[in-house]
C-alpha cells in the first residue's frame, strides 16, 4: 500500500516524461497500456508496457476507441 507524502511525485506522469506520439514534444497526462493503443491508429514510438500521451493525443484515442468501447460494454 502506497502512503501519500506530500511533494514527493510516484509516478511517471507526474515526474514530467514526454508524450511517445510520433512528432509530439507536449509532456504527457496519461499513460496507457501499449495494447490499448495499438488497435486505435495512433503511431507512437518508443518501446515498453506503458504509453504516454499528451491531452490531444489521449482525446484522440478516447474518440478513435469509444465505438468499440461501447460494443464491449454491450456483451456484457
């Protein structure tokens, strides 16, 4: 179990890492699995688990992702 200690930053975001889209030098918000990505055509580089975009990029994804999204929610 993590403690919160303040001003001590734990993750990646927050230490300020750099969006992994292709031609982008924005710093990122949010990270991803690099399966959740790959299916949604953004071209991102680097390599690893994790994927960290900006906010253009994350509303990009959240809007290429939301139909598919939405029929694996309707399986349930």
């Amino acid at each position: 179990m993590l403690k919160w200690v303040q001003g001590v930053k734990l993750g990646k975001v927050d230490k300020g890492v750099g969006c992994d889209a292709s031609g982008c030098q924005n710093k990122a918000v949010r990270s991803l699995s690099r399966g959740d990505v790959s299916g949604s055509g953004l071209s991102v580089g680097g390599d690893g688990r994790r994927v960290y975009l900006c906010h253009d990029h994350y509303k990009a994804w959240k809007k290429a992702t939301k139909k598919s999204k939405s029929l694996e929610r309707s399986r349930w």
